[in-house]
C-alpha cells in the first residue's frame, strides 16, 4: 500500500524538474509556469470531489478505478500539443493522483488504535518517496528521452497498480450501502470543520508548512540552471534521492507520535522546515541545499504524519471525509506555495524566494504554538480538574 501510495502521488510531481525542458519545448510560454500550480490544484479538487467517496463506498474498487483514470490523463499530458492543453491535462493528473488518499484511511481504519501512527507512518513514507524520487526520475528522463516521454512511462506504472491493487487489497465494504449520498457526504464536511477544531489546527499549520515544501520543489530547477551552479532537469531530480532520506521520519515520527503524543512531534517538523529555509538563506551552496533539503523533508513528513495521527482519532467512521478536509487545505497551500514561488522567483530571485519559504514555515510554527495552547487549556480548564491529551 505504501508502494502504491508513492507511484500515486509521483505523478503531481513530474512537471517540477521538467521546467525548463518544457519551457524550452514551448517556445519559452509563460504558460508552462502555471503547469506545476494546475496540477497542485487538480489535486486538491481531486480530494474535495473524490476521495468523500471512501466513506460511502469500497475504497478497494475506488482505488482500482481512479488508477486507470489517471492513466487516461497520463495519455493526454503525453500528447498535448500545446502548452494549454497540458496545463489541462496537469488539472486531470493532479486529480487521479488522489488515488493516494483513500489507501491512508484504509491504512488507518485497518490498523489497531495503538498502532496507528507507526502504520501511517509507514505508508506516508512510501507516499514520500514518490514526491521525491518522481523528480530524480523525471529529471533523468527529460535529459536522456524527453519531457513526452516521462508521462508515457507514467501510463503502464498506474494500470500495472491497479491490477496489482485489485489482487492485495483486501474489500472495504464498511460504509456500503450505508444510506449516505453523494451530496450529503459533501454537504458534511462543512459540518466536520466547523465542529472539530483539531482538524481546522491540523489542517492550516499543515498547508503553511507544504507550501514551504513546495516553494523549494517548485524553483529547484530553475535555481540549479543559473551560472552559479550550471546544472540541468537531472540534477535537480537528484535531490529527490538526496531528500529521500526523510522517509525514515515518517515511520519514526509515527511511533514516536504513538508514545509522546503527536503535538510534540508535529511542532518539531514545523521547527525543523523553518530551520532549513534559513539554512538556504545563509548557505546558497550544493552542500547548503543538500543539508536544507533533507532537514525540509524530515519536518514535512513529521509534521504530516504527527497531524494525520490528531485527525484520525476524531470520528473513525469519517476517515475519508477528515482526511479530505486535510489534504485539500495542505494541498491549496502547496498550489499557494508554487505559485508565490514563481512570483517570487521573478520579482527577487532566490534570495526573495527564501524569505517567502521562512514566512510560511515561521507561520506553521505560530500555528502549532496556538493549537497546543488550545489543547491545553481545553484540557485543563480554570478551577478543573482536566489532563492534557497528548
């Protein structure tokens, strides 16, 4: 499942070492700017509109369809003869690629309460691994083959793991002919935010810390082809091997989650992004990147893992809808996160570029301090007798 999850969520990311090869391409269009931003939001209406789904039907036929889905908008970002089209065909990938997201509330709806955390961990490090890894592969195929080329790959990888996920997933008819429609189930997640502000907290410090993500994945490239450094798409989808290591957080972050509560582990992630993007600042160096981009991916990962732990344990049989509710405010904040970045990169270069990474990372941290007060003080209240949840 963790496998799955990582070849799901490799396709959002394919585009970002690509940049220049489709700029090039294109004739230089501006367009081609906008392919990472649709594809972040492709995504995040991907989970808005598709993955409430899990709570009202078998997450196993819904992962197996939506796989052969985004290899369908796969076919069409391969072909795109213009820069327009692809940016459409971008909005399609981004959303089959929330397939991702109903395999982490069958993870969790499968594993034993006291085991929950290491467990996601587990699959979220999968899923890490096709973030990073998608852009050492992409890089090295747009060099050697072509940008056509790394979609076209892309098509057999997502039918291959539908075949593969209708043989080891195991049924998931809890919420089959529940009763519940489509449009209740949607008109619900209103209700779900406004009553649970555990899932608000989670939810907003978790999208100011991607948008950090994603600043730094989003400009990489372009950062790596200036004179300074000289390099192209295969060296900027190296650091994806490099970042990789980060996928050890998440299965130590989750069982540290289960033992010490995830509040704790989820404000370290938030301290270590803000940490890396004033590394970046300071050290604009191969050696300053390699040491940012690696304290980067262990706090995103910790921070992810440690809120998906908090959200989970809220209301078991709204799995899906909680976690669409957290995954679509991360992932407007990943599209914020791209397209400041772009903006940033214009107007000031790198150095503009990091003192937006350091704002959204510092806001992340704010975030986690306000949420653990909350808790704190809803736990124990003036005159009572309350504990701390951790």
């Amino acid at each position: 499942m963790a496998i799955a999850c990582g070849i799901a969520v490799a396709n959002i990311y394919y585009n970002q070492p690509m940049l220049g090869v489709l700029g090039r391409d294109f004739g230089g269009s501006a367009t081609i700017g906008l392919v990472p931003t649709a594809t972040q939001l492709g995504y995040a209406l991907g989970l808005f509109m598709l993955v409430p789904l899990g709570d009202i039907m078998d997450r196993r036929r819904l992962i197996v369809a939506q796989f052969i889905l985004l290899a369908a908008a796969l076919i069409v970002a391969a072909s795109a003869p213009t820069a327009g089209i692809l940016v459409a065909a971008s909005l399609l990938v981004g959303a089959g690629a929330t397939v991702a997201q109903h395999i982490v509330p069958l993870v969790a709806s499968l594993a034993a309460p006291e085991q929950r955390g290491g467990k996601i961990g587990i699959v979220m490090g999968g899923l890490l691994c096709g973030i990073l890894l998608s852009r050492t592969l992409a890089g090295f195929v747009a060099t050697h083959l072509g940008w056509r080329e790394m979609f076209w790959i892309g098509v057999p990888m997502a039918l291959g793991t539908a075949a593969w996920m209708a043989v080891i997933l195991p049924s998931d008819r809890i919420h089959a002919g529940s009763g519940i429609r489509y449009g209740s189930t949607l008109f619900s997640l209103a209700h779900l935010w406004r009553e649970e502000p555990l899932l608000r907290g989670a939810t907003l410090m978790q999208a100011a810390i991607f948008a950090s993500f994603s600043t730094f994945w989003t400009i990489l490239a372009l950062h790596l082809e200036d004179p300074a450094f000289g390099l192209g798409a295969d060296a900027a989808g190296l650091f994806g091997v490099i970042g990789a290591v980060g996928v050890f957080a998440a299965p130590i972050a989750g069982r540290l989650a289960d033992r010490r509560g995830p509040h704790l582990v989820a404000a370290l992630g938030a301290v270590l992004a803000l940490a890396s993007w004033g590394l970046f600042g300071l050290w604009d160096s191969l050696a300053g990147l390699i040491v940012g981009v690696i304290l980067l991916d262990f706090g995103v990962q910790s921070a992810m893992v440690s809120n998906q732990h908090l959200i989970y344990a809220l209301r078991p049989e709204a799995r899906s809808r909680m976690n669409t509710l957290f995954m679509t405010g991360m992932f407007i904040g990943g599209t914020l996160g791209s397209a400041g970045a772009m903006l940033a990169w214009r107007f000031g270069n790198w150095r503009l570029v990091c003192a937006y990474g350091i704002g959204l990372s510092a806001i992340a941290v704010v975030l986690k301090v306000i949420g653990i007060r909350r808790s704190k003080n809803a736990a124990n209240p003036p005159g009572g007798s309350g504990r701390l949840n951790k």
